[in-house]
C-alpha cells in the first residue's frame, strides 16, 4: 500500500499533464478511504479461505468425505464471518488508516430522497443515517450473503450425499440409536446391500473411530474384516467411488454455447489461424488439384 501510494504522488511530482495529475490524486484518495480498506481486507480474508478450500478439492486423492468437510467448515466460517468480520475488518482498516495519516471515517454521502404518496406505508428502505451501519448492510453483508448462496447452490448435491452416507461420514459423533437409523435408511433406498449392515454398523463404529473412509476401507481389507462387514465395506466402496465434481462450474458444451463462443473469439486470432493454415498449405509437396485450377482459371493479379 505504501509503495502504490508513493509511486502516485512520484507521478504527481514528475507529470506534467494535469489530467494525470487529476487521476494519480483521485486514486491516492480512493486507496486510503475506509470503503475500499475495509472492502480490501474483507476479500483478502474471504478468498484465503476459499482458496485453501480449492486447492484441496483440486488435489488428485481427494475423497468425498474430505470434500465434504471442506465444504461445511468453509460454510461454518461464512456464517461466523459474517457475524464478527466486519468489526474486525473495520478495526484493521482503521488502524492501517491512521498509519497512512487518512482519516478514519467513512464518506459522507447524500442518500437520495424518496418520494411518498400519503397512502403510502412502506418503509424507507435500507439507508440508514449511520454510515457505517449502512456500509455493513449494503456491502459487507451483500458479499459475504451471495457467497453464501453460491455454496448452497453449487454444493447442494454434496449435501443430500453427505446426509445419505451420514453412516460414514459421521460414524464417531453419532449416537447408536442415530447410527441405526441412517442405516436403516440408507439400507431401504438402495438395493446395493441387505439389511443385515444394520447389524454391522455399530461394531464397526467402535473399530474404525476417528479414520477417515479411505483408512476404514484399507483397515477392513488388509485386516481381513471384509467378509465380516460385507455390506459395509460395500456403502464404503459406493461412496469413495463416486465422481467428485460440479457441473456448474465446469464449461458448458452445447452447440448453442459453442457458437456464442465463437462468435466471441477475437478477429486477431482467427487471422492466426488462417495464417498458419496458409503455412502448412504451401509447405505441401503435391498441390492440391483445387489450388491449381483456381491459379489456371482465376484471374490474373498483378504481383506489382
């Protein structure tokens, strides 16, 4: 921040053109108000997570037990993020604000006035007289609301897998009476295995607690326990098995996305293209019988 800040007034010095100056001074106040630190600190905080949580469901060994912890501890940060950050982002910035001898306040600005009929009995909306309070509302909590939604949608299959294979997931916080009931669940929407791991489930729990369903499946098949739980190392095998991905994220194939698409790409790389299709089709030994009727009947040009 510092160095961005020096470099302006550097510019501001040295430039002589006035609307660079205009530019160079409009920015060094926008990067030391409260509106963007608090906005810079709240997308450092957020994508740390997030990218942390990206790089291990990209890893090649992940398994769905590991994605779905992921997911719900960075949704458990959200929520409590979105209780505690911003006071705490507000305190960093202001801190970073004194430091860099700005002032510590948010802009005062003029909310624009609505007009209301007599009968009307709606409230004023989301302004409030309280800057900072209105900050919180129309921004802080906007962004961190929408990521929200955006998990909750992207990740919703996650969800009804996890709440399926609670069984597995969850072995060693449940209850016995809860383990019986996931099971039995479990056993009656699937034709995968009897219902006889009803009778397995809570041995097993006691055997394979705190290991993750990869470890539990290794356990039960180096120790030989896969005939005495049979139906539960095959849910074991069925959950460690299934495709970890999300299709919403992924690019979309259709013919109609195709030809948006490329109708989108850019005019400088189809000249590419037809460039190197020129090269390969001089560098052809034997030409082609529609290149030498279109040299014997086209028109002559002049090479002049």
């Amino acid at each position: 921040m510092g160095g961005i800040l020096d470099s302006l007034q550097k510019l501001e010095e040295v430039v002589g053109d006035s609307k660079i100056v205009s530019e160079a001074k409009s920015l060094s106040n926008e990067i030391v108000s409260m509106e963007f630190l608090v906005c810079l600190i709240v997308w450092y905080d957020l994508l740390c997570e997030i990218n942390f949580a990206s790089k291990a469901l990209q890893a090649a060994d992940v398994s769905m037990d590991t994605a779905i912890r992921l997911i719900e501890s960075l949704t458990e940060f959200l929520l409590k993020y979105r209780e505690e950050g911003f006071q705490k982002s507000l305190d960093i910035a202001c801190k970073i604000a004194i430091e860099m001898d700005a002032s510590p306040e948010f802009k005062e600005k003029r909310l624009r006035k609505q007009k209301k009929f007599p009968d009307d009995n709606s409230c004023p909306g989301h302004h409030e007289k309280e800057h900072t309070r209105h900050f919180r509302c129309m921004v802080f909590n906007v962004i961190v609301d929408t990521l929200l939604q955006e998990f909750s949608e992207r990740f919703s299959n996650f969800q009804l897998v996890s709440e399926k294979f609670k069984f597995i997931t969850k072995m060693e916080h449940m209850t016995k009476a809860d383990l019986e009931e996931s099971v039995t669940t479990y056993a009656l929407t699937t034709c995968d295995v009897s219902r006889d791991i009803i009778q397995e489930i809570y041995p097993a729990s006691r055997l394979l607690k705190g290991c993750k369903a990869l470890e539990k499946l290794n356990f039960l098949i180096q120790e030989n326990l896969d005939l005495v739980f049979p139906n539960l190392t095959v849910a074991l095998r069925i959950f460690l098995t299934m495709p970890l991905t999300v299709a919403s994220a992924e690019r979309s194939f259709s013919k109609l996305k195709l030809i948006k698409w490329r109708r989108r790409y850019p005019l400088r790389s189809r000249w590419r293209v037809l460039a190197l299709l020129l090269i390969l089709v001089n560098a052809l030994v034997t030409p082609s019988p529609l290149v030498s009727v279109a040299e014997t009947k086209g028109p002559l040009v002049n090479p002049t």
